[in-house]
C-alpha cells in the first residue's frame, strides 16, 4: 500500500505543470454538457463559436485532471458563460490555493485516482437521466433465484425437482434477456459510482481542508454519502481482472440467478430517490478535479492574469496572446469603444488576432484568467462567422452560408443583451460591388447597438466605415531584402496587399508578376 502510495505521488509530481498526452473521447466528455444545457442559448458558448475558436484543442491543453467528473466539468464550464463575479472569484482563488499548497492538493489527487478515468465519465447519465429503466416490482426477482437455488437443492430428494428446476431457469433466462437489453449500458456508471462515493467520504476526511467550500460540502454530507454508499454498494464485478473461467462463471450465475439484474433495480430505486444529492456530491468532486488540473496549467503558462469587467464599452488588453501558439506575438489596445475593421496582408495575423479576442473574452467569463497581462472588457456574448468548411459539405456556397450566420447575428442583436461578433472574410464569396455594399450595410447595423470584430481584404471599406468602425491592419515587413511577418497589430488604414509580393516568393515567373502589376495600375 506504501509502495502504491509513493509511486503515485512520484508520477502525480512528475507530470505537474505539464500537459497530458492522453486519448479523449469528446463525445462521452460533452455529455454532460450536453445534458444540463438549458434552453437559453446566451447561457452557453455555442457550437459554431465553440469550433471556429479552436475550443475542443484549448480543452485538451487545460485538461490534466484525473477523472472523467473532471473532464466533464471542466468541458461544461469552459461552455457556461458565469454572471456572477463572485464565483469566477472563487473559482480563481481556488486554482491559486491549490498551486501554492501542494500537501493538500497531492492528498486529494491520490484520492481522486481511485476513480477510474474512463468509467466515471458514464456516472453524469445516471445522476441527470430522470427516465432510467426502472421496475418497481423488482423483489419478485428474489423469489425466482431463490427457488432456483432451492429447487436445485431438492433435486437431491426428489428427481421431479429437476424438472421444476429447469422450468425455473428457464424463467429466469427469459427474464434475464428482457431487461439485460434495458439496463446493461448502465452498469459501467453504477460500478464507478461506488468508487465517487468512497473518494468522496475519504476527502471529507482531510484534515484542515474544511476552508474550501467544495469540501465542506463533503464533509457537510457526509453522513448521507455513506449511507447511499451502503445502499448502492457494487453493482458489479470488475471482469478485466478475472480469468476467462470466472467471468464465464459469473455470466452463468447473472443468467440463472438474476444477480446483476436484481442488484440494478434495487440501485435504481435508491439512486432516483438521492439523484440531487448524488449529483451535488459528484459536482464538489469533480470541482476539485478541475481546479488542480487549471492549477497545473497555470503553473506552466509564462503569463496570465484575471480580468477586468468594466460597465462601459470599452476594450483594452495589454500583451494579449493565444494560448495555442508556441511563442505567439502579444498585442495591445487601449479604450477601444468602436467597433474595429482590420484589413491587410495575407496571412499576416488577422484571423488568429480575432480568434485571440474571442478566447480571452470567453476564458474571462468562464475560468476567470485571460492569456495576457491585462485585459479590461464588457461582459459580451461571443459569437463568430470564421469556419465554413463543415457547411461546404452539405453543399452550400460559402455566400450563402455567411448570409445565414449574419441573419442569425442580426436576430440576437433585436435583444437587450450585448453581444462581441467576430466576422472573417466577410461576404468573401460575391463579387466585389456586391460585397462591399452588402458588408456595409450589415457592419453598421451590427454596429450600431454592439461590438464588431471583422477582417477583410477589401480596403475600400475603411472608406465607407471609416465614421462607425475604427481601422487596424496587419502588413508584411520587409529587412535585408527578406519578407515576413512581424503580426504586430498597426493602427490605422491600410494602403495595399501582398498578394503579388507572395506570386515573387515562391518564383512564379517574371512576365505574370510583372502584368499583374501592371493590371493593378490600371484598376487603380
């Protein structure tokens, strides 16, 4: 037990502040999101804006918890948009506490890795699903193994007892297939349950911790967790540590018996009684999960800080960054109140820039720390136009999917909340009178009541939003006849692109480069 002991607290600090390569099933991880969402969709980040910012890759780098409750929580806050400053404080201070306090924080992991990683990720279904298989009649089922053992016994006095026997099972085999269909797929989450529980009253236990709220709350329910666990007890053996003769053996006695059937209705009947309780005990754990898992990450990051929210729409940040990029280039704004029109280069920076804004605006309201050394913001929805891709395969013309994204934006903004929108390309799929008149109209009135953020290659229209929108733009650098990027975000309009100037570095031939030139004089 010692050496079990010291060897996972050996891996527990070798792996501190550094992230985890593990395989993730995102599907089973966002199901707990996907249960407790409700019907306001303001709540929560959306599934467009979710994929256009690159979210389920930041999950990944911020997740090094131990347990899937963990991931699921983690998942599912990273999505909730949080009004309450408060909590995001104590959210912080609990990320800091258990950085600074390593004794504490190494006694509740050692606990949490009791809980299986994998399993525990099907415990959430169990504590949400109001409709799970039930039969309140269950006790019958103990009558029918009952006289099966019994007659078995008295086949040994009379031989008609065999046949009475074999009816019975037969019984019994019927019954075990009719409801093995219905409640198998649970048993996974029951048999994880258990092990929840039992950490559960083991880090109530943890001398001097009662000061963090998610352990009072443990310690506080602590008499009705041991009594739930003594009610649910083990649905079922742990077949990948048997042998293949007694895992057979076990299915024979499941089938004859009714033992796993009847040991899941009666665990059914006391979980849909406490699934409240349950769940609030799951949410504590998997809290502390998360919270040492941010605290891990947070000791790797080079820089972050909590934000500023300010009542006023003003945006400033000061060496903001994204978390994605190794060495990522920081930029800076102050009180930027308009809404911004960003022109430029080809892959000069423009997207990632708004991609940086919507991430840091969403980690401000979620986890409460930002990827920079300020960052002062207005408490705004985010909702972006980036990714097209997923669209083009249904068969939709990039216009025609950013129409319909712009339409649902033009929607949202009739209400009384305010919303960031972040707008790449945009109407990049029409021709260029088209473009230009449509874009206008649609970036004023977005505008007009909440914040844009929107990249474009058409210069003219920093002209025709020049009064509404203010104007930044990212350019080439050119050194020693070299060419490259500095994405450093400049102020003001921008005058050409780089088109032509890439046409040259990757050696196309002189006389297309050279036209090329020449059809832009004249189009000038």
């Amino acid at each position: 037990m010692l050496f079990n002991k010291n060897k996972n607290l050996y891996n527990l600090r070798k792996v501190w502040g550094k992230q985890t390569d593990k395989k993730r099933d995102l599907n089973l991880i966002s199901s707990y999101h996907r249960l407790l969402a409700n019907k306001n969709p303001d709540d929560f980040v959306d599934k467009k804006t979710w994929e256009d910012l690159n979210f389920d890759s930041i999950f990944s780098k911020l997740d090094r918890n131990l347990t899937g409750i963990g991931q699921q929580y983690l998942y599912h806050l990273l999505h909730r948009y949080e009004s309450n400053e408060s909590l995001l404080k104590k959210r912080y201070e609990l990320y800091v506490a258990f950085k600074d306090n390593s004794d504490l924080r190494e006694k509740i992991q050692l606990e949490l890795l009791k809980i299986d990683e994998n399993s525990s990720l099907y415990i959430a279904q169990l504590l949400l699903d109001k409709n799970l298989p039930n039969f309140k009649y269950y006790s019958l089922f103990y009558l029918f193994a009952f006289a099966s053992i019994l007659s078995l016994f008295l086949i040994q006095f009379n031989g008609i007892f065999l046949f009475i026997t074999i009816g019975i099972l037969l019984i019994n085999l019927i019954i075990h297939k009719i409801n093995s269909s219905k409640i198998y797929s649970y048993f996974t989450g029951f048999s994880s349950l258990n092990s929840l529980l039992k950490a559960a009253i083991n880090i109530s236990q943890i001398k001097n911790a009662g000061s963090i709220d998610e352990i009072q709350n443990l310690i506080e329910k602590k008499i009705i967790i041991k009594s739930l666990k003594k009610k649910l007890g083990y649905l079922v053996i742990d077949k990948q540590y048997q042998n293949e003769l007694m895992i057979a053996l076990i299915e024979y006695l499941n089938m004859f018996l009714l033992f796993d059937i009847i040991a899941y209705y009666r665990s059914v009947n006391v979980l849909l009684k406490n699934q409240n309780e349950i769940h609030d005990v799951m949410k504590s754990v998997a809290a502390l999960d998360y919270a040492i898992s941010i605290a891990s990450f947070l000791t790797e990051m080079k820089s972050h800080s909590t934000p500023l929210f300010t009542d006023s729409a003003k945006i400033s940040f000061e060496k903001l960054y994204h978390p994605l990029i190794e060495d990522a280039v920081t930029n800076s704004l102050q009180n930027i109140s308009q809404s911004v029109l960003i022109t430029g280069s080809n892959m000069a920076g423009k997207t990632t820039f708004i991609k940086t804004i919507g991430i840091n605006f969403i980690m401000a309201q979620t986890l409460y720390f930002v990827f920079a050394n300020e960052f002062t913001i207005p408490k705004y929805v985010v909702k972006t136009s980036i990714r097209r891709n997923d669209e083009l395969e249904e068969g939709k013309s990039y216009f025609f999917v950013e129409i319909e994204t712009l339409k649902k934006f033009i929607d949202l903004s009739q209400g009384k909340k305010k919303y960031l929108y972040l707008i790449d390309e945009i109407f990049r799929g029409t021709n260029t009178v088209e473009r230009l008149a449509s874009s206008t109209a649609v970036l004023k009135y977005l505008a007009a009541s909440h914040k844009v953020f929107v990249t474009t290659h058409d210069i003219e229209l920093q002209d025709l939003l020049c009064s509404t929108f203010k104007m930044f733009h990212f350019s080439e650098q050119v050194e020693d006849g070299k060419y490259f990027f500095d994405y450093r975000l400049q102020h003001g309009v921008c005058s050409s692109g780089n088109a032509i100037k890439l046409l040259e570095i990757m050696n196309y031939p002189q006389s297309i480069t050279n036209e090329a030139k020449q059809i832009v004089k004249k189009i000038k």
